[in-house]
C-alpha cells in the first residue's frame, strides 16, 4: 500500500535576524556545498507552525513539564487547602500509567507531556471526585493507589488534531506514541551567509547634559539571506491517526500550508521585525515518498545581474525541479503547481496560481480523493 505526500517547498528572503540561536546567541549555521548557510532548525520552525495551527483550528495543546502544578494550583483556586492540592498534583502523575511518572522537587514530570490544554480541567474534575480518598491518603507513607489509573492515563494520552500532525513522545505511558504525519526540514540560505556582529548601546535618558556615554552596551549577532524551506506531510498517516475523518484531514492539512508558508519564528522580533512572506512557494502530491528541493543549492546559489539571491533562487529551484521530473518521468506526482512573485510561471512547478491561499486549496483537493484510493 503506498503512502500519499503533499510537499511544500519555499524560498524567503529574511533580512537582519536572528530568528534561531545557539547556546552561544550566535544564529545557527550548516556546512554545506562546501561553504556556512545560516540555518534555522526545524524544531523552531516547527513549533510556530503548530502553534498557528492550533490558533486556526481553535483547539490548542501543551508541551510541559508543570501538569502536577498545573492541577494543584487549579485546585486551590477552587478552594482546596495547598497541602492537599499539592498531594493531588503529586498523585496525578503517580497514578500516570502501569509505573507512574518520576516527579521533581518542584512537582514538575521528570519528562515532557504533550497534552490537550482541556486536560487540567478533567484532571481536576477526577481529583474532585475521588476528595475523600486523597484526604484520607494525605501525611500517610503509603497511600496507596487514591485516583483511578485508567481515567487518569486516558487524559494524558488524548490527542488534539495538532498532536496526531506532529506526533508524540511518550515512552513512559505506552499507547500515547503517536507518530507524526508531517515532517518539518531545517531552512538554510540558498548562498553563502554567515552571522554578522552588531554593536549597540542604550542612553541612559536621566544623564545630565554634560554626561556622556551610555547607560548600556553589548554586542549581538544577526544574519540575513535567502532561505530554502521544505515540508511534507504523509496524508495516509495523517487519516490513520484521524481514524479516517476526512473532513478534519482537509481542514487540518490545509491549515498546516498555510502555517507553513505563514509563519516565521519569533525570536528578537521586536528589535528586528523581519516579518517577510515566501517569494515562491510550490506544492506537489506525491504517491511513495516526498521528494525535496534541497540539493538545487547544494552549489551555492551567486547574486544575479540585479544584485540579488532572490530571482536566482527562485530560478534554481525551478531548473531542478525541472530536471527531477525528467529523472523521475514525473511518476507518482498527481499534482503540483506554484504561487509566487514572478509575472510568469517559472517552467518545471506545474501550474501557476494567483495567492498561497488558491494553490493550497487546489493541493488540498487534488490530495485527499486520492487519498481514499491509497490508504
């Protein structure tokens, strides 16, 4: 049974940011083609991405470490003594599967939950129902089992359309692993980039007249160029862990290209704000496996004629992905098309489209009939 894509690629020009760091401040870079691209990772990427899905689809989730705080201090706004409210946080996550989950000092899981925000509020109503018991149970050594574990593992494990997109972690609980559907790669700049150093200082607004300096200095670093991004989502995983409702497929599917072609990582945004959209952006349906754009800039792309990285980016991408159809026979590819800047379609993206919003409609609908016939 062959698996169904839908493939997103992207060229963006993001000027002075830094829109991913290091552990040093620094932006993050890749050796490739033999010369530094700054990159930006998948994981930042990814998280905005999920989180502007959520926001479009009004159903949001959380990844973290504080359920037990969370519990307790819902708890305590509904009039519970701290102590006992603490005790009930601790034994939420104690009461977490066949062993439990491991807790911190600070009532924080020992590993990262990944969980519908609605999930406090039915923790909350367990721990409500099940009073007498953890009363009972508080300042005793053993107290044995207080909650039901079942109604308490179902919650953590449950799905928001987002987690069922992007896929869940979760060894400690099993039956919570939930292998994503879309895969997110790390941008990087089609040419040769690397960080640049920016030295600034703020005045001290209170100085008096014949005080000079400033009240702070410091040095950062920034970058900018011409990003190559890509994404795929498997369209038959997506149903499976939909347990095929196409209809939320559709929704969810589309709300993710749009996010993709969308959505920019917020670090340093207000000091920088490089709010840029992509100049092009191609989708293709695929039967087998996605298939990237990346290796077009493996040979780092040089400045056209206006100066630029942009036009020949755009261009390089096309003349690729021109010469993957000629490889492949264009087989297993049931849609592409393109949306971009340029007055004319660029040859080898399939057909032309006025906005992002009527290549990903079209995407979507070419994608999912076929989906019923591949799963």
């Amino acid at each position: 049974m062959s698996s169904l894509f839908l493939d997103m690629s992207a060229i963006q020009s993001i000027p002075a940011a830094n829109l991913n760091r290091d552990d040093l401040g620094s932006p993050k870079t890749v050796r490739y083609g033999n010369v530094q691209r700054v990159r930006v990772s998948s994981q930042s990427w990814k998280r905005v991405i999920r989180q502007g899905v959520e926001q479009e689809l009004g159903e949001t989730a959380a990844r973290t470490r504080l359920v037990p705080v969370k519990v307790k201090e819902a708890l305590e706004k509904a009039g519970w003594p701290t102590e006992l409210a603490a005790f009930a946080g601790a034994k939420i996550a104690a009461s977490a599967g066949k062993k439990g989950l491991k807790t911190e000092l600070a009532g924080h899981t020992s590993v990262l939950l990944f969980l519908p925000d609605t999930a406090i509020d039915e923790l909350v109503a367990i721990c409500t129902e099940h009073r007498s018991a953890l009363e009972e149970g508080l300042g005793k050594k053993t107290p044995g089992q207080l909650l039901p574990v079942d109604a308490v593992t179902e919650t953590l494990k449950r799905r928001t359309a987002s987690i069922s997109l992007l896929g869940r972690m979760l060894a400690e609980l099993p039956g919570a692993n939930v292998d994503g559907a879309a895969q997110v790669a790390h941008a990087f700049t089609t040419h040769a980039s690397e960080p640049q150093r920016d030295y600034f200082t703020a005045v001290d607004d209170w100085l008096g007249e014949a005080e000079t300096g400033s009240g702070h200095l410091d040095t950062s670093e920034f970058s900018a160029g011409v990003f190559y991004r890509f994404a795929s989502v498997n369209i038959t995983d997506l149903l499976n862990n939909l347990e095929d409702d196409d209809k939320t497929a559709r929704t969810l599917l589309g709300a993710f290209a749009d996010q993709f072609l969308m959505s920019l990582p917020q670090a340093k945004k207000n000091s920088t704000a490089p709010h840029t959209i992509p100049d092009l952006a191609y989708a293709a349906v695929r039967t087998g496996r996605p298939i990237s754009l990346a290796a077009a800039f493996e040979a780092p792309v040089t400045a056209g004629r206006d100066g630029g990285h942009s036009a020949a980016s755009r261009q390089a991408m096309a003349a690729y992905a021109r010469n993957i159809n000629r490889l492949t026979g264009d087989r297993n590819r049931t849609f592409h098309g393109q949306a971009g800047i340029d007055e004319t379609a660029l040859d080898g993206l399939g057909s032309s489209y006025d906005s992002f919003p009527a290549l990903i409609d079209a995407a979507v609908a070419a994608a999912l009939p076929a989906a019923g016939e591949t799963r």
